[in-house]
C-alpha cells in the first residue's frame, strides 16, 4: 500500500554514528507480566533497521499509570517497570541493554534524567552494551506534567541523543517524550508508525461497505469518536458499558452500574443518531447476570431487548449473546461489509466470553473483507478466546491490528491523523 507522509520518515535520516532516542509504546507490562509482545514485536523493524545503519539506540516508553491524580504521587515499583520488556528483549535477540538508576524524590518520582547516566552513554558509543532502556517515562514527575517543567525533562531527554524517533503511535497523548522532546532534535517517524499511519487510510477511504464496531467502559470518552464513526461508516454497532448505556437512555430502562454521566452521554448520541436512520445495528439479546464475580448457572440469563418495556430494571448486563450475532440482519452486515474495524471486547473478562467469540468468528466468515483490530484488550482477547483466528490475522494480508487503539479512536475524533499532537510534532 502507498502512502504520501507530510512528515520527515526514519529512513531519511542519517544514523550513522548518531545516538537514537526512540519513542515506542511497549506498555505491554501488567503487575510485572508480559501477557503479550505484539506490541514490542512491531517496533523490531525500526530497532533492526537503526542498529543495521550504525545508529545506537536509547528506548523508552511509559507503563501502567503510577501517577496517582488523587494524591500527586507517583509509585514506584515492579510493576510498572520497564525490566520485564527488557529482558524479553534481551531474550528474544541476543543483545544487552542496561537501564539506569536514578534517584526517588519523596513520592514525586524522578525530578528528571541525571549524569549518572552518563557512564552508560560512554559503554553504549564504545559498543559495550547494545542499548540503553529509560526507567519508565510516567515515573518522571516532568512526563505528564505542563508548561516548563515538561519542557525541562523533554530538554533533558533530548540532550542524550543526536536524533528522536517516534515510533509509538498508540501513545498519542502530548507528553513530554512524545510530542516536547521533538522540539529538541531532528525528528522521525519510525517504520511501525508509519504503517499504522498507512492503514489508518483504510479507515478514512474506506472500501465500502464499512462496518465499524465499538465496545468500552465509558461513554462520555468514545462520544465523540463514535459521533464521527456514525458519520462515517455504513453500519456502527456497540459493545459494553456504551451499548448499555445506549439501550437505557433509548428504551427507558434501567441497568445495574451505568452512571449517570453515561446515561446523559448515551441520550445525547441518540439524539445524535436520528440524523443517520439505520446506520446503528442493534443487538437484541443481551446477558443479564446477577453478579460480576463470575457467569454462574441460575445467576444469568438472556433478554431480548424489544421485548424489555419502559422501567424495567436489570442487574449487571455483562455481555452479549451469541443469539444476536445469529439474527440475520446482523449477518447479513457483516457478510456484506468491505472493510470491518474493531474496537470491542462485547463482555467482561475473563468470565463472559460468548459475545465476543461469535462476533470474531462472524467477522471472519467473510473473506472478501478488510478486517482491521485496534485495542490492546481488544487483541489480548482476540489471542486468548480464538488463538487459531490470532495467528492467522497476524499473516493475512486481509487482517491488520492496530498496536493502539486509542490513538485510532483519536484520530477518528479528529477526522485527520496529522491532528494527533505527536505527529505534529513530527512535522515541526
């Protein structure tokens, strides 16, 4: 596929003898565990191709989310560390990388980078170790911070290297390490943002029909992303806590654990809707549980929504039956479609699974289709419910999953992915 970028490309770059600060999204790490390298797999090409020039690499990326909003505090610990992504690395090619130590301040985190690392920038210049690995970019208290002092530790970032490489497009909020540093040092997009770039256009000029399909567990942070799908595509269907909240607010009933927020989100997207008659596919049978703990027998049963008059009260609706994706009409979209995108997990892990399997296999029935995943739960449950369907999409041509989903949402919302602030940057 073709593409024509408005931003400087690595490949452009001259590398050689040049130490390379390279951004990538690896938050692959839960309480210390990889679950799932695909992430760190598809920046490979970009690291190959950089040491392959003569380049010397630095790497950082954020994990988790150690800073608390509450309490201003930022924790410190294994698990949010980068170690674990480190050794898969270390494993899976043969190289060493090291990652400095710096100092703790209080709970504030680090204060930003200091000279100690600078021992570790000699070893990597003279080839004794391969590469160096930042601590975990949300452990400095500047990553996430505003105005000078995300400036400073940007500044800081940009005085241990040469050139700067954004490779991580799932991580398209503007922080100090992805959209800051550029200011500083001649900027680059790396191979895998580029290919997620490249098939974002298969989203915007999409083969028609397009089917696109949402899930999530807030509304009021998809409303607007979904307003712009709604406009986009030929056919929107829902998932999750969004769809629950959609059937709420148009049916007049009432669901265990959807929010108020949620609920005056959800009205106004019906509202919203009426502009597109029907585009929004509805899924009529959905599973009422009695608890979140787990899908028990006698504590869950199915409802037909057409059937649910106006307030009726449900417990917990955890997922969607498998029955929904059975009725014809649903088939008949998705085995209609030319281009599928996926944002959705229809049930809550790991109990409620049904709804989830039988729209993948639904999805896959078709061949003809472009089928693109975005969403780091959306692909763990792709692996974990259907590892047979993973392995192929990784292959097929016909397949592509996205490493963020946010950030396709994102660009969605903005109608361009040159209006994501890291990309911007790019092109200063």
């Amino acid at each position: 596929m073709e593409h024509s970028f408005n931003f400087p490309l690595i490949q452009q770059a001259d590398l050689k003898g040049k130490i390379v600060l390279v951004r990538v999204d690896h938050n692959v790490v839960k309480k210390g565990i990889i679950y799932d390298p695909y992430r760190i797999d598809a920046t490979l090409g970009t690291l190959y191709y950089i040491n392959a020039k003569g380049g010397k690499i630095i790497l950082m990326t954020h994990v988790g989310r150690p800073f608390d909003k509450k309490t201003n505090e930022i924790s410190i610990n294994a698990n949010t560390s980068v170690q674990p992504i480190v050794d898969y690395l270390q494993s899976k090619l043969h190289i060493k990388f090291k990652i400095p130590e710096f100092h703790q301040y209080e709970k504030k985190g680090y204060i930003g980078i200091e000279t100690s690392i600078n021992h570790l920038i000699r070893e990597l210049k003279e080839d004794k170790i391969d590469g160096i690995y930042l601590p975990n970019t949300r452990w400095f208290s500047g990553e996430e911070a505003k105005g000078e002092e995300a400036d400073r530790f940007a500044y800081q970032l940009a005085g241990l290297a040469d050139i700067y490489v954004n490779d991580a497009f799932g991580s398209w909020q503007a922080h100090a390490s992805t959209v800051q540093v550029a200011k500083y040092l001649p900027s680059y997009a790396g191979f895998l943002m580029q290919k997620e770039i490249e098939n974002l256009s298969r989203i915007f000029e999409p083969t028609r029909p397009f089917v696109a399909v949402v899930a999530g567990s807030k509304f009021d942070t998809k409303i607007h992303s979904l307003n712009a799908l709604l406009k986009k595509a030929d056919f929107l269907i829902l998932g999750g806590v969004i769809y629950n909240a959609y059937i709420c607010a148009k049916y007049g009933i009432k669901i265990q654990g959807i929010s108020e927020e949620d609920l005056n989100c959800a009205k106004e997207f019906v509202e919203f809707s009426k502009q597109y008659p029907n585009k929004l596919v509805e899924l009529r049978y959905i599973v009422e549980s009695d608890t979140i703990e787990g899908k028990f027998d006698g504590k869950h049963r199915v409802h037909d929504i057409k059937s649910l008059k106006s307030g009726t009260e449900l417990n917990y609706v955890l997922d969607i039956a498998k029955e929904s994706f059975e009725d014809e009409a649903v088939k008949q979209v998705f085995h209609g479609a030319k281009t599928v995108f996926v944002n959705a997990v229809m049930g809550l892990t790991p109990y409620f699974n049904e709804g989830t399997i039988a729209l993948d296999q639904l999805i896959d029935e078709n061949l003809d289709a472009v089928k693109l995943y975005g969403g780091g739960d959306t692909m763990q449950e792709l692996k974990r419910l259907l590892p047979g369907l993973y392995i192929v999409a990784l292959d097929n041509p016909k397949y592509y999953i996205f490493t963020g989903g946010g950030a396709v949402l994102k660009a969605i919302q903005e109608g361009t992915v040159s209006g994501l602030e890291p990309v911007k940057a790019l092109n200063k």
